[in-house]
C-alpha cells in the first residue's frame, strides 16, 4: 500500500474490482480504452491493460523480476510459518519466480524433461485415460464435469510424469491445493494453518520420493532430472530437485484443470460453435487456444520493476509491484478482432498469453494443449447433445490471479 504515496498515483480505474468475476472483462475493456496503467488500492498493485505492455514485461528480464508471482497475498501468520518450518517446507523458488543465471541453470535443466518431444510419447496414454473417465460417465444424464472430469484427468496425466502411483492421487492432489488458497486467494487464519499442514506433507512426500529415485531410479521426471544432476549442485542441488517435483506436481494439472472447465463452460454457451466442433473434430487443437483466450485459467500475473519505467504515459518507479491482466490483453482489440465473441475459428486465437511468454513461457504448455485438444476430440463423440444445465453458479475462487471455477453442472443427455 505505500507504493501509492511514492508513485504518480492516477486514481485507479473506477468500478474495477480485481478479483475474477464475469462483470471483469467489461471492466478491463474501459481500462483499455481510457486508463490503460492505473493503481488497484485493493491489491496494491500497478495494472497493465493493453497487450503490447503486457508482452513486452514477459519478454524483459532485465527491467522486471518475477520473484513476486507466488508470494502469498495474505502475510503468513507466524503460526503456518512454524508449521511449514517445522514440516522440513524450504523451498528454492518455482520456475516462474526464480530470475536470471539461477533461472536459465534450472531451466537448461528441466527443459530437457518437459518438452513437446516428451509429451508426444504420451498422447496414446492421454487418451487412454480420456476414453475410460468419459467411459465412466456414460449412462448419467447429469454430470458436474469439473469434479468428475476435469478435476482428476490432468493430475492423472502429470503424475503418470513423475512416477506418483494411483493410490496418492487424491492425496497429492489436495495438499496441492492449498498452494491455491495460500498464494493466490486472500486467506483467513483456519485457511492458513491447514493450507500449511497440507503443504508440509506435500514436500515431505516430494522429499521421500527424490530420495527414493536416488536409490531406484526409474523413467520419469524426478529420476531424469536427478540423473542429469548426476551428484553436480553446480547443475541442480538436491534441494533444488526436491522443489521442482513439488512444483511439476502443482503447475502440472491446477491451471488445466480449471481451463477445461472453463472452455467447456464458454463452449456450451455458444452453441453454434459447440455444434461446429461436434460436426468437425479438427477444429479441437484452435478451440483449445480460443478458450484460452476468451476464458483463460490465468487472469492476471505478477512483476517487480527494478528501475523506473514508463508505460502509457505513467510512470512507475523502481521497486513498483505490477499486475500484469492476461485477461485484458487476451481481449485486446488491437490483436483480436472483435474481442468479445468466442470463435474457435479465429485465426490468431494461438497469440493468447495465458501460458505467459518469453523465458518463463510455461513448460508443460504443450502438454496441456495435448490434453485438452484430446478431451475435445473425445467429448463430443460421447456427448454432442451435452448442454449446460440450469441454473449454473458459476461459481469461482476469490483469486486475481486464476479464473478458478468451482463446478459445471452440465446435462450429458438432455
């Protein structure tokens, strides 16, 4: 909140409320148009609109730090902290907050693990696993897709990745989620001590693993990035491995998980373009990045400028804490023609910056695609007369950085 007082305070875009909420896309299309850079008091943080702002802070490593995009919204209570400290919870820095030579050794690293040449091998398994989810939600005439579709399939993919056994499933996939609460979601005492119990077992449980790949190698993330490593804490440090098994675990299926439901949610409420991608299957791979764009799962992300910057005609001030809105300028009508209606024929749908872009562009991006591109090609077979089912919530975690759904009631056979 001091930032206000030390930077040329432009008053803050009147209505605009950061948390996600249907009404924000409107709110952000006058940002564009008559504030593009203003100051949100409610989160404490400068707002960049306009797409071209928004790419040229992802590309510049140099003016901008990323140490900020996981750092917890609400202060940790001395409480969780203890917690954490006493649960062995140490960690070194996720791929999207680490900064320069520390990044590019990490990456050089991970990069060699997770890449599209990977992921490819595990497409007959991917689908596999779609067939047999939709298999088990065949003779229901109502289904919530977010809890008994989208919420199970991406970690079941991520963590065939890295080697996590059926049985953990449900397990890993609820400490993970505490991440959520404690990092991105104002959150209240109870939230924290629990969020932090949940996530000290989580790393004790990447802890056991790392240490059990090191005796019994085997083919998946966390035994190649150690056999990389090969002993050399100048490549990797053994804590460092421990802290991208945590992250792969958590990045890998969270931020897929709620882009399907989202998708699937924006694609049943255009039926003609439901109805053309029932028809045409082909149409899968572009209605994946159109989703992104029009409904993205990441809304907004988070920079540090390490010197005085200007943008728009405001100036920003070293140190100034920036929200960079993906959702804004994934809606940008200088890139995207009439930005508001969904099209998953749009040509430039792929420019969408929901993955990020430059040094930290997400690493799993073409797993996810591959994901979703899969269940898109799959769901229609099953179900091509599934329609949202009314009343839908739509329902949402109070987050300004994720669109984060709760649901998706849908009727599979109206």
């Amino acid at each position: 909140m001091q930032q206000a007082a030390t930077c040329p305070y432009q008053g803050g875009q009147a209505g605009f409320r950061p948390y996600f909420s249907p009404e924000l896309y409107a709110t952000l299309a006058a940002a564009r148009r008559d504030e593009p850079v203003f100051w949100c008091e409610e989160i404490g943080y400068w707002v960049l609109t306009r797409y071209e702002d928004v790419y040229a802070v992802l590309h510049d490593g140099v003016r901008f730090s990323s140490q900020n995009t996981t750092r917890p919204i609400t202060p940790m209570h001395p409480d969780a902290q203890r917690i954490l400290q006493e649960g062995g919870y140490a960690p070194t820095g996720s791929h999207s907050s680490l900064d320069g030579e520390v990044h590019r050794r990490i990456r050089q690293s991970t990069s060699q693990v997770l890449n599209l040449r990977e992921f490819i091998k595990l497409e007959p398994e991917v689908r596999r696993l779609v067939r047999e989810a939709l298999e088990r939600l065949e003779g229901k005439r109502e289904a919530d897709l977010h809890t008994e579709l989208h919420y199970e399939l991406p970690a079941r993919v991520v963590f065939m990745l890295l080697g996590i056994p059926e049985s953990d499933i449900q397990s890993v996939k609820q400490w993970a989620g505490a991440r959520s609460v404690i990092d991105f979601s104002p959150s209240t005492y109870e939230q924290q001590i629990e969020g932090a119990r949940n996530l000290a077992a989580y790393w004790q449980y990447c802890t056991a693993m790392v240490h059990d790949r090191l005796r019994n190698p085997r083919d998946d993330f966390t035994s190649r990035i150690l056999a990389l490593r090969n002993g050399d804490d100048a490549v990797m440090t053994l804590s460092e491995a421990i802290n991208h098994t945590f992250g792969v675990a958590f990045a890998g299926h969270e931020t897929t998980t709620n882009q399907l439901t989202n998708t699937f949610r924006t694609l049943l409420g255009h039926r003609e373009e439901w109805e053309a991608l029932c028809a045409d299957p082909s149409l899968a791979a572009n209605a994946v990045e159109e989703g992104m764009r029009h409904a993205g799962a990441v809304i907004g992300w988070r920079r540090i400028a390490l010197q005085d910057v200007r943008f728009q005609g405001v100036d920003l001030p070293k140190g100034a804490p920036i929200m960079l809105s993906l959702a804004s300028a994934n809606r940008d009508e200088s890139v995207f023609p009439d930005p508001e209606r969904f099209d998953i024929r749009r040509k430039n749908a792929r420019r969408q910056l929901t993955f990020g872009n430059g040094v930290h562009f997400c690493l799993g991006a073409p797993l996810a695609r591959m994901e979703m591109k899969i269940v898109l090609e799959e769901f229609p077979r099953f179900f091509p007369k599934a329609e949202l089912a009314s009343p839908d919530p739509a329902e949402h975690l109070k987050t300004f950085v994720f669109r984060a759904p709760h649901a998706l009631p849908v009727l599979l056979t109206p």
